[in-house]
C-alpha cells in the first residue's frame, strides 16, 4: 500500500504542477522571440525546489509523501527541461543566435540562482521557525 500511495502523491502533485505551468503558459505567451513562460515556470520551480529541498533536509515535519508530491509530482511537472531544450532549437532554427544564446545562458544561470535562493528561503524560515519554538519553550519556562 506504501507504494501505491507513493504513486498518488507523484501522481497528485503532478497533476497540479502540470496544471500551473499550462496555466502560466497561456498568461506568459512568447513575446520579441522569447519563451517567457517556459522561462518564468522554471524559475519558480527551481525556486520552489531549492525550499522544499532544504525543508525535507532539515527533516521540519514534511513527511516523504509531501517531499514526493511536492518535489518530484508537483515541479517536475511544473518545470520542463525538454520544453526548454525545444524552445532554444526551434530559436537556433530560426536564426535567432543571440536570442538561443540568451535564453539558454539566462535560464541556466537565473533556475541556478532561483534554487540557491530556494535554500537560502528554506534555511532562513527555518530558522525562524526554532526561534519562535524557543521563545515559547522559554516562555513556559518562566
């Protein structure tokens, strides 16, 4: 049963990142020779995962089935790396060079620097969140 409900919470979370990213597709539409959705989805993706990577690390009370509706289902479908690749060809195809170059270079650095500032979100509210427990430790205390 463990891994049937494994499945639904892949399945799940898929569902709903698929869901987001198409909705967000059809807000950010391609605009000057650019994909701004498929840019923009795997920004906040990394983003996301970056957060909930150093939540599941930080073992604060996310059970694995979150860490797998959340990380694998949800922005693994929210994310895509083969729609990416498919964009920045269907650009060189067209012989927009620098506009490829830009958008394989920028997403690359920007869904970097998104997942770093993911863990550094995830560590900061962490660590808000043992200051706040502590606090009412030490209140009881008293």
């Amino acid at each position: 049963m463990t891994r049937f409900n494994n499945l639904i919470a892949v399945g799940l979370g898929g569902f709903l990142g698929a869901i987001a990213r198409y909705g967000i597709g059809s807000v950010f539409l391609c605009r000057e020779g650019f994909f701004w959705g498929t840019f923009f989805v795997n920004i906040t993706g990394s983003f996301l995962l970056g957060f909930v990577q150093v939540l599941a690390l930080k073992r604060l009370a996310l059970g694995p089935r979150f860490r797998l509706f959340a990380g694998v289902g949800f922005c693994g479908a929210y994310t895509t790396f083969s729609t990416f690749t498919k964009e920045s060809l269907e650009l060189l195809y067209h012989h927009q060079l620098a506009a490829s170059i830009f958008y394989m270079a920028g997403t690359t650095a920007c869904c970097l620097f998104a997942a770093f500032s993911g863990m550094a979100f995830g560590y900061f509210f962490i660590n808000l969140l043992e200051k706040r427990k502590s606090r009412l430790i030490n209140s009881d205390r008293e």
